[in-house]
C-alpha cells in the first residue's frame, strides 16, 4: 500500500490507518518524518504522488463528457502535472527532453514497429532517473535494461517483466544498496527486447 500526499513542511507526523481485518477493526499507527523533497534523493517521492494524483484525476475524467468544461479543466489539471513531474500520461509523451502534447489516448501508439524509447527523466540526473519505454502490441515476455560506462563496461543489468501493451517506467538508481558509487560522465542504457535494441544516453551530475 502507497499512501502519499502534500505538506507544507518536512517535520514529523503520526499517521493512523484504520479498517477491517477478518471481519474485525483494526488500526495502525505509524510515525515518520516527512521529507524534503529538495534533497536529490528523495525526489522521486514527489513523482510517485504525481503519478497517482493523475490516476486520480483520470478516473474522474473519463466519467465526464470529454467536451465538458470541467473535463477539459482536469485535462488541462493533468497535462501541467505530467510535464512538471516528468509522468507519461495518455495526453502526453516526452521525447529528447521536449514534451508533445497528444489529443488522443492511441495517439500514443502512433509509431513504427513494436517498440519506442521515450528516454530518461530528469536527465541530467542525480542519483536516480527514470527510464521510459512504450510497448505498442499485447506480449508477456522478459526484457533487461543494460547500463554501460563510457568505456563500454557492462555496470548493472536490470530485469524487467513486459505483461501487455503500454507505457513503462523504469527506476535506476545509481547508488543502491551494495553498489559501488559512480562517477559523474556519460553512461548508456541498453533496452534488450529480444527481437530488437533500443539505447540512450544520460548524464550523471554530481
């Protein structure tokens, strides 16, 4: 469970969660400190509450007339947050660092081939960026996200699970758990589909 919200500051809070386990009430509290999101390494907090924020908004969306005023209020609503938070939604897609606003949902799938690199948001990034790619047909097949230096060393190998058609989000974080500190340079991610390669390049910025 993702629960996730805005604050003002970043000082601690008690949060209770409350409802029924077996037919039986149940409550937990939990206490943390709130983040600041100006630090680099929690940032990504801040784009998990923008991607559910647009679901939200999604489902409130296409229960309106597309035409209505209110519609196109949320619409608007949810293309300013996709582009200050760098979240794909259906009326957007992000290519070299340029943002294309799409009419229609498919619009979306409007490419050659199977496969579509849409790139790495932030870029330059520091330490975590997220790599993104559309799958244009229904497949369920298993892919590697390869990451290489600027030598050509192979640095991490990330697997990913495809199980339909869709716009994919993958988190690389260049200083996880057990994993030697990079430097700052140019690194190249090899998306491996099997059947076809796709790359890219980002910037590490210390």
């Amino acid at each position: 469970m993702i629960v996730s919200g805005r604050y003002l500051q970043p000082v601690p809070v008690l949060v209770t969660l409350s409802g029924k386990s077996f037919n039986h009430d149940v409550s937990y509290q939990y206490t943390f400190n709130r983040i600041d999101s100006a630090n680099a390494g929690y940032q990504f907090q801040t784009k998990i509450w923008a991607k559910q924020k647009i679901e939200n908004l999604l489902i409130q969306y296409y229960a309106l007339d597309p035409n209505s005023s209110e519609a196109l209020a949320i619409k608007a609503q949810i293309i300013w947050l996709s582009i200050n938070y760098g979240v794909i939604c259906p009326f957007t897609q992000f290519n070299g660092g340029i943002t294309y606003i799409n009419t229609e949902k498919e619009q979306v799938y409007d490419f050659a081939g199977n496969y579509k690199l849409v790139g790495n948001y932030p870029n330059p990034f520091n330490p975590t960026t997220t790599i993104r790619f559309i799958v244009k047909k229904a497949m369920f097949k298993g892919i590697h996200i390869r990451i290489y230096n600027i030598l050509g060393k192979l640095i991490d190998d990330i697997p990913v699970q495809i199980t339909d058609k869709g716009i994919y989000e993958v988190l690389w974080n260049s200083e996880s758990a057990g994993r030697n500190s990079f430097s700052s340079g140019i690194y190249f991610y090899v998306i491996d589909f099997g059947d076809e390669i796709l790359k890219g390049k980002m910037l590490l910025l210390k």
